[in-house]
C-alpha cells in the first residue's frame, strides 16, 4: 500500500500534466483522424484491445495470434474500409467484429464424455492474412 501510495504522489503532476490523448469514438472521427495523420492513437488503442483477446481468449495456432502477420497498416487500411461501410459504427465494434470473424472455429460440446475427459477441439482451418 504504501508503495502505490508513493507512486501515486510520484506520478500524479505528471499524469495531470500530459497531452489528453484523443481516440476516435466512432467511424467518422476515425476517417478523419486519418486524413489528418492523427490516428494512431486510436490504432494503439486497437492493438491493444486485440493483444488482451490474444492474450486471454485466442486458442488458435498462430504464434501472432488472431490477427496473424498483420502489420499496423493492414489493421489501418482494414478500419478505412470497414467505417466507409458501416459509418454509423465505431472501433470497438469493428475490431470485435475482425476478430469474431477471423478467431478459430471452435467444436459445441455442451456435455463431457462419460469418461469425464474434456471434449476434443475442432480442426484448425486456415484463415487468410488481413493485407491479402
């Protein structure tokens, strides 16, 4: 405790301090923020919302998780089309929406085997690259 005391007195002038850091709360801040070439805030944001489903959720093969060999301009260019089709959206729901249809297929198993073993996991398909 008095450690996050100590570092909560160290830190808090500075936090107060910093730029607020803007991300784009819906599709049209986001096509604006990258014509203005401000958008990486919210590209941060992204990546690390998809890092926390890798991290906790994914159960696929890929050593990179849901989003494969994707660099940070394929997500970009993937989100500009994305919000031109569906403007009324926003980040979030469209991340969840690359990641839903890019997670692995998973097997129903509503009940153990009279075994007590868990149920066998269903066969890996192959998902193809977001820049291709």
């Amino acid at each position: 405790m008095k450690y996050f005391l100590l570092l909560t007195v160290l830190l808090g002038p500075s936090l107060l301090t910093a730029a607020p850091i803007n991300v784009a709360q819906n599709c049209s801040e986001w096509l604006d923020a990258r014509q203005q070439n401000t958008a990486e805030p919210t590209l941060y944001w992204i990546q690390g919302f998809v890092a926390a489903y890798d991290q906790y959720e994914y159960t696929g093969k890929n050593p990179n998780g849901v989003m494969g060999n994707a660099e940070g301009n394929d997500l970009a260019t993937w989100m500009d089309d994305y919000c031109q089709q569906n403007n009324q959206s926003n980040p979030q729901e469209a991340i969840e929406s690359l990641i839903e249809e890019r997670k692995p297929a998973q097997k129903a198993c509503p009940v153990r085997r009279s075994g007590g073993r868990p149920c066998s996991r269903a066969k890996e398909e192959d998902i193809p690259e977001i820049g291709d």
